[in-house]
C-alpha cells in the first residue's frame, strides 16, 4: 500500500494545486454597467517598455504588436485606425521609450493623435450613433410619423466621447539561464487612455493599465514548435501573452458584454447580443437581476449562469437573438441581465483514476539468481492521480462542448514481489502514463453525459534499493485505447466535478527493463511476469475552466 | 336515540356551513403602482409613457404598469381627463370596471418588448418598468360615452360655439399673416396646432382666407352701396373668439462637423375680448440632427396639448360659474354728479342681478368697466345678456336708456343716455 507520508505529499500537491486554480478566478467579477454600448479604439502601434534592459529584436516586437492589436480589436469595437503618419510621430515624440511613466504618455498621445482620432470619429459618428437608437425612439413620433431616424445629439456625444486608445507595453521579458538565450516568458500589458470631447478642446487621459503574461507551457505540452526553432518559438508566446490580453480587456466593466434577457423558456434563454459583439458558442454568461435592500438601495444580485449554444446573426438582422442553455439556476425572467464572464477554452482537470492491474506471476533473472519474481498472480487496483488539459474546439469545429484532451498520470498500486531470489520483497509499485484524446459533453441543466477516448500508453515501475544500491525494474509502455463514459456536475461557472466509468483495450506486456544503478542489463527468463492493464476502472475528477492561457 | 340526535345535529351543521355565502375577497384593480412619466406627445390622440408596475411575477407587474399608464392620463399630470372634482367622483363609480384588463388594453396601441428596469423588491415582489403608446382619444371617447366627461363640441355650444384662430406672435406692426406667408417654419407650426384643433373638432378659422372674406364683404357692400360700419370693421379687426398665439425658436449648435436643432416654442390661448388668459404653455424638441419640421412638431405637440386641456378645463369652469363677459359703458354728456351716482349704483345692482357674479374693474368718472359670468342657461350670447340688461334699465332708471355702440362676441361696449 502507498505509505502515509507519500498519500500526505500528494493529498498536499493536489491540494495546493487546486487553490492555485481556483485563485486564479478570485477576481471580483465585473459589475455590470447596464447594456454594453459599443465603444471605439485606436491602436498605438508601438511597443512601449517600462523597463530598460529588455531585448527584443525588431522582428520580435513587430510580431508581438501585431499579436496584440489582432486580438483586442474584438468584434465589440468599432475601430478607428490611424494613418501611418499619425502614428510615426509619436514615438518621435516619446523622446526616450524606456523608463518613462505610462500615465504621462497621455500629453503625447493629445498633441499627436488625438485630433486624428475626432476626425475619424467625426467622420464616422452618424452611422455609429443608429447602434444606440432604442426601440422607444423607433417608435416614437419622431421615428413613425416623422419617418426619421431621430439621432439626437446625446447620441452623437456618446460617439465623440466612447474612444479609446489603447499602447502595448513590455514590463520584463525573462530568458532561460545560458547567455543570449531567447525569450521563454514576457511580461506585459496595455495602456487605455480615453479620448473626451466635452470641452472646446479634445484630450486624452490615462484610465488603467491591464497586464498579462505569455509563457511556452501550453505550447510545450501541446507540441506546438519544435524547440530548434526560436521564430516558432517566441511567435508562440507572443501569440499566448495577445491572447491573455484580451481575456483581461473583455473583464473591464466598459468592455465586457452585457445585456437583458429577451425571452425566456425553460431552460433556454435568448438575448440580445451575437456575431456583431464577437459572441461564441460555449461562451458562459453569468444571469443577475437587480434588487433592492432594505435601505432602498438597488444591486446586483447574481443567479446562475448560461452557456451560449446558438449565437445570432445580428449584423444581417438586428433583431436576431443569441440562445442560451441554463445551466444553474433556475426561474429566469425576462428582464433579467446576463453578463459575460470570459474564460479560454481551457479546462484543467484534477483527477484520481481507479486502474485495474493485473500481474501475472513470473520472474527475471540475471546473474543466475532470481532476480525479480512475481509469485503469484494478482489483480490488484492502481490509484493513479492525473493531471489533464482539456480544449474546447468549439471555434475550430462549430461543435459545441468537443474536447481535445491531454493527461499525464502518476500513481502506485499494491503488489507482492520478490527480489535477490526472495533475499527481500517490496510491495509497491508505480504507475506512470500519458494519454491524448477527444471527449463530448452532453448538457442537460448543470448535469452532462461525458464520453471520450483517449489513447496513450502505462507502463509499472518497480524501484528498490537492495544493499545501497538502485534497482528498477520497469514494464514496457503499453499503449491502447481507454474508453470513457460518465456524469458531470457544474458547480459554478469555473467548476465542474465528474466521475467517469472508464474502460481500457491494452496489450499486455512481459517485455521489462532491468536497471541497476541506472544502467541496463540484460536479463533472462522463461517466464517474465505480465502486466495487463485492461479492464473497468473509473475516476472522479475536478475541473476548472482557466481564465487565461499558459 | 341520542346517537341520532347527534347525527342530526352533525348533518345539519354541515348543511348550513355548505350553504353559507362564501365572501369572494376580489382584487383591486386599481394600479398598485402609480409611478409614470410622460414621455412625449406622440400625436392628437396619442400619449408615449413610461410606467412602473408591481407585481408577484412578471406577468402581474405588466398589467400594474398597464393600469399605471392609464391611470396616469386620467389623472396624472399636470393636464389629464378628469379635470374637475364631479367628473373624479363619477369616475369612482365605474373604475373596478374600467381598469379591468380586457378593458386597459384596448387603449394601449403600442407597448414595448424590453424592459427598461427590473427590480425584485423587499417584499418579494417585482417591479418592472416599459414605455407604452396610450391613445388618449380613445379614453375620453369611452368616459363621455359613459357619461364622465361632456364632449368638446357640446361644450363649446354650450358657451356660445366660440371659433379659434392661430397665428404667429407679432411684434409691433408687424402683420401675422405676412410672417406665415414668409416663414415656413412658422406655417408648420400653425399646421401642427391647427391638426390638433380639427382633431379635437374645435372650430377653427383660417386666417387669410378670413381676411379675404373680409375684404370680399366690404367690396360687395360698398358695390351695394350699403353705409360704411365702422364699429363693424373695427369689430372685425379682434378676428376670433379665441385666439392661440405662438412664439418658435431654433437653436443651432455643432456636435462635430453636424449641426444638430433644437426648437423651444411657446403657446398661449386667450379670449380676444375679455383678454381672459386660457392657457399657456412652452414645449421642446430633443436636440436632433433632422429638419426644422420634425423638430418644430416635437416641440409643438409637447406644449399644445396642454393648452388644449386648459381650455376645455376653462370651459368646465364657465358653465359652472358662467360664461364671461366684458361690460364697458360710457356716462353720456349733462350727468351731474348725482346723477352719475345713481346710475353707477343702479348698474352694479341690476348686473348683481343679473348675474352669477360680478367684478367691478373700474367705476371712472364717465366710463365703468365690470366682468360679469352669466349662467348660459340664461343668455347664451351677449346680444341675450344685453336685451335683459336694458329691459332691466328701462323698469329701473326709466329716465335713462341703455344704448348698444357694440357687441363683439364678448365684449359690450355700452353707452347710457337720457331719455
């Protein structure tokens, strides 16, 4: 059996683990400002660096730059783009680009792009100002008798006064330990400045700062460049750092999504938001209606939440609506708002898998002696913790709740082996494997029907030190299918907890490596000891959904 | 037998309990509510309100906004149906029945999907708010069908038919009728009252063409040879009973590179000849980038809807207290000074009399100026009040006769003679 100080360090790295997680969602979550009403921005095309000391290349930054201006010019903005001129000058005009404060950019950023910026805007603000014409207004007097459109000039101030600008900065950019080594995790954020126009003249002042980091961990994992190439490489974390940048602008309250329910039924709910805001399938909205308390005053009050499984075509008819399932709460009304919580198609899960193992007896020898030997034959459960990475391929494939998925598994099981021609016994061992798959969730309310397949390979180590000196002695990888089939619990919008029936199609294997003092040798048998890890196992995992990439 | 005596006594208990009358508490269907604001004039006929409604669910805080909307274009307001404390007391009567669902809802012509606010209260309960399009017309419609409110034609017959004219505010010399030839903008504003007066069917006078008519008469009866009228002409000068004046103003400014307006007007409705002020009221357009037209309705039926419901609540005021008329009357030459005294005296007892009350204005040397409110049962015009006014001069002051210089809709002007 697993000793008690190992099941404590695991019981504590799982733990740990967990908390990591979940801290990673203990942002307060946006307060929601009413409808969201399209705002405009304007893009800086120029890497700001807060430090001095980072090294980038020029292909390096201009990659990044467009990295990030890819990913914040989201469907919710209408986007003001500035002539290359305009932009030229104000680098020119930050006299040093290093060390200087991003709150003090704003008196740049007034003397040369602001008027740029009005222009536009005024170019553009009657067309613009149609998205704020309510449905009173379209049939008001002015909108049926009149047959006008009955654009007022508070419309038209909201225009000239909903523009933002937005400038890239690097904080640090961290290497790997050996001299002039590429960049494996970059620090960094976006500056937003707001354009106002309210008085004679326009100006632009410094609201926030949201930051973020790239790192190659995903990438890694999902082989995504090879290592010998470094542009492969730093356009994977370039890309990584963009899109958590845009994760942390859809969490800004003037930027995220929201709006009330039109309609309700059952457990669908349809509102009015689609392809012309950037919604996606899968996407979770929390559900809030407004209260009020005993002081009279009025706040919001959050119900449940919905995931997004039809999203409309407002740009080809305004009037189309986004359906949503429910999937916590319940007796949601019309009127009632949702608000978008943005989270990645990411989902790491925490598992304990039950594996079945069965050990045939047998024995190696080497140096004439016995040197391994399963006595007897034993079917013995393996408790192996796993930890996997699920991604949604809902953009990629249009199909809601699909999942590529990703698990790596440490665990130890109970057997009885002899060693040294029965000189000592040990009665643990350890498993180890790796699977890759795909896997479809079914949801009905907050429960799902999951199943999956995956493919991978186990195989058992046995470690021992016998006279001070190592001995390992480990199984052949295995590989073949497992097949999953089971139940999923949401218990919040981040959270889900599932248990699965699992079976797996495994050769077995007498095929072993004998290690002593990490060096193999060759051994002998005319029955090595089989290892078959087939059968019906099950798992119960938790599985948070991340809120930006790694 | 006591056992049946028993069973008797259970049977019957049960009887009478099974045929006591159940007393069914109904709900009010009165607005819970109250709470709605004007929005716009949407036309002639029609209201856009917001209106709060509280419920248990969504369903029953709809219907409370509904009757809250209503509610608010009965009595809401500063200028809503039930104007007077008679047609508020008959109201109470019929109002179980009147803001019956089935009923409220055939005055609702447009109602919003979305909800502008939803709160879930204290209590539990919920309060939603929507705008709504509440045709007004309708409502009175079936209130002076139901006996609740008179109609405007009968009122205004009953007063005496008065006619409306509505032109521009003129400074000095300036004549109304050339500023409507001249500015567009001030003839689209004339119209816009104008389609609210024939929408209400008031009677309304065309001012050129009136003049034209005018003109037409004098040529004909110098043609005719007919003696020239000149307190006649001079008559004709005062044009209506009524008139509705209006001042209009356009605000330009730039949002931008687009020039957005805004059109501030002012109206105001008095009796030409006892100069009696009937209502006055200002309304505003939205700043909005469109045409000087659209503005100027906004703006217009912000305000004339108002003075409208002014007027017909003056009205209801005359037949309660009387119909207004101006009494002027000039002492003839030769009056000694205990003469003018008897006279004056003699006058104010007979137009006490005659009356339902009466003003003194000035009593001058030779000229007496009164207010009088006659009960129109009486005398429906001033030619009628002044026949009894000088059938009373001739059995009172037989010395003295009452001559007419002229009688112009509500204006007597009067001179008293010796015989």
């Amino acid at each position: 059996m697993v000793g008690p100080g190992v099941k404590r360090k695991v019981a504590i790295f799982f733990v740990s683990l967990s908390l990591s997680i979940m801290a990673l969602h203990n942002q307060s979550f946006p307060q929601v400002q009413g409808k969201y009403e399209r705002k405009s921005i304007s893009y800086i095309n120029t890497l700001f660096f807060t430090h001095s000391g980072i090294r980038l290349s020029r292909q390096q930054q201009a990659y990044l730059l467009d990295a990030i201006k890819k990913r914040i010019e989201m469907e919710r903005f209408d986007c003001n783009p500035l002539p290359d001129k305009v932009i030229r000058e104000f680098p020119k005009e930050c006299k040093t680009r290093t060390g200087a404060s991003l709150t003090e950019l704003d008196e740049i950023l007034n003397r040369t792009v602001a008027k740029e910026i009005v222009h536009i805007l005024d170019i553009n603000k009657e067309m613009r100002a149609k998205e704020f014409l309510t449905e009173a207004d379209r049939n008001s007097f002015v909108g049926t008798k009149a047959k006008d459109l009955g654009i007022t000039a508070e419309d038209l101030e909201k225009i000239m006064n909903s523009a933002y600008i937005f400038v890239p900065f690097l904080d640090s950019c961290v290497t790997a330990k050996k001299r002039g080594a590429d960049p494996i995790k970059l620090y960094g954020g976006i500056a937003w400045y707001r354009l106002s126009t309210q008085r004679e003249e326009s100006s632009i002042t410094f609201i926030d700062t949201v930051k973020a980091q790239g790192s190659l961990v995903m990438a890694s994992i999902f082989r995504l460049y090879s290592p010998s190439d470094k542009t492969a490489q730093f356009r994977q974390l370039a890309d990584c750092l963009a899109k958590n940048l845009q994760f942390a602008t859809r969490r800004i309250s003037e930027f995220s999504l929201a709006v009330t329910l039109r309609r309700v039924d059952g457990g669908t709910v349809w509102f009015g938001l689609g392809e012309k805001e950037g919604v996606n399938k899968d996407d979770k909205y929390y559900v809030m209606e407004l209260v009020e308390d005993t002081s009279g005053n009025i706040h919001e009050k959050r119900l449940g939440f919905v995931r997004v499984i039809k999203v409309g075509d407002n740009q080809a008819n305004p009037k189309a609506m986004t359906k949503a399932k429910v999937v916590h709460g319940s007796q949601f009304e019309k009127g009632m708002f949702v608000s978008e919580h943005a989270l990645t198609p990411l989902e790491i899960c925490l598992k304990v898998n039950v594996i079945p193992v069965a050990l045939k007896q047998g024995w190696l020898d080497y140096n004439s002696i016995k040197y391994f030997e399963v006595p007897t034959d034993r079917t013995a459960d393996a408790y192996v913790g796993g930890l996997s990475i699920h991604y949604n391929l809902v953009k990629a494939l249009n199909l809601s709740q699909t999942y590529v998925t990703f698990e790596i598994q440490m665990g130890a099981m109970r057997l009885k082996a002899n060693l040294w021609d029965q000189q000592y016994q040990t009665d643990i061992g350890g498993i180890i494997g790796m699977h890759g798959g795909v896997m479809k969730k079914f949801y009905c309310g907050p429960l799902a029907i999951v199943n999956g397949v995956k493919f991978g390979g186990h195989s058992l180590l046995v470690t021992e030190k016998v006279e001070e000196i190592n001995h390992k002695f480990e199984s052949r990888v295995v590989t073949g299918f497992t097949f999953d089939l089971g139940v999923e619990l949401a218990l919040s919008i981040n959270v889900n907890l599932g248990g699965l029936a699992t079976y797996r199609l495994f050769d077995p294997t007498s095929s072993w490596t004998l290690k002593i003092k990490d060096k193999e040798k060759a051994w002998y048998s005319d029955k090595p000891p089989e290892v078959d890890f087939s059968g019906l196992g099950y798992n119960i995992y938790l599985s948070f959904s991340l809120p930006r990439f790694f | 037998m006591k056992s049946k005596y028993a069973l008797f006594l259970l049977l019957g208990t049960v009887l009478l309990g099974g045929c006591q009358k159940r007393v069914i508490t109904q709900r009010s269907n009165l607005p819970t509510s109250h709470e709605a604001t004007l929005l716009e004039v949407y036309s002639s006929a029609e209201l856009m309100i917001t209106a709060s409604g509280i419920g248990v669910d969504e369903e029953a805080a709809v219907l409370d906004a509904r009757r809250s909307a209503v509610h608010f274009v009965l009595a809401g307001g500063t200028d809503h149906l039930l104007q007077t404390l008679k047609e508020r007391e008959k109201f109470k009567l019929i109002e179980q029945e009147f803001f019956e669902r089935k009923n409220i809802t055939r005055f609702i012509s447009w109602e919003g999907e979305e909800y502008l606010r939803r709160i879930r209260l204290t209590t539990g309960k919920l309060k939603i708010e929507k705008e709504f399009r509440v045709n007004k017309e309708l409502m009175k419609q079936q209130l002076i069908s139901q006996g609740i409110l008179p109609t405007e034609p009968a009122l205004a017959e009953s007063l005496g038919l008065p006619f409306i004219m509505v032109l521009p505010k003129t400074m000095g010399d300036e004549s109304p009728i050339e500023l409507l030839k001249q500015d567009r903008n001030l003839e689209k504003a004339a119209q816009v009252i104008e389609s609210f007066l024939t929408a209400r069917r008031y009677d309304v006078l065309v001012p050129e063409q009136k003049v034209k008519m005018d003109d037409m008469v004098a040529l004909t009866q110098s043609l005719k040879g007919v003696k020239q009228d000149d307190p006649y002409l001079i008559a004709l000068l005062v044009g209506s009973d009524i008139y509705i004046t209006y001042t209009l103003d356009i605000e330009h400014r730039y949002v931008g590179s687009s020039e957005v307006k805004k059109a501030l007007v002012g109206v105001r409705a008095f009796e030409t000849t006892t100069s009696r002020l009937l209502g006055t009221e200002t309304g505003y357009s939205s700043e909005r980038l469109t045409s000087d037209a659209v503005i100027i309705e906004e703006a217009i039926s912000d305000a004339v809807d108002n003075v409208l419901s002014r007027i017909t609540a003056y009205w209801k005021d005359d037949l309660a207290r009387g119909i207004q008329l101006k009494i002027i009357m000039n002492i003839g030459r030769g009056f000694s000074e205990q003469e003018r005294y008897l006279v004056t005296s003699q006058t104010v007892e007979i137009l006490k009399g005659l009356s339902n009350r009466l003003k003194e204005n000035i009593l001058g040397e030779r000229t007496l100026d009164f207010l009088v409110w006659v009960d129109p049962n009486e005398a429906m015009s001033a030619s009628e009040f002044f026949r009894s006014l000088r059938r009373e001069y001739s059995l009172r002051l037989r010395t003295y006769k009452l001559k007419d210089l002229l009688i112009n809709r509500k204006l007597l002007l009067l001179e008293i003679e010796k015989i």
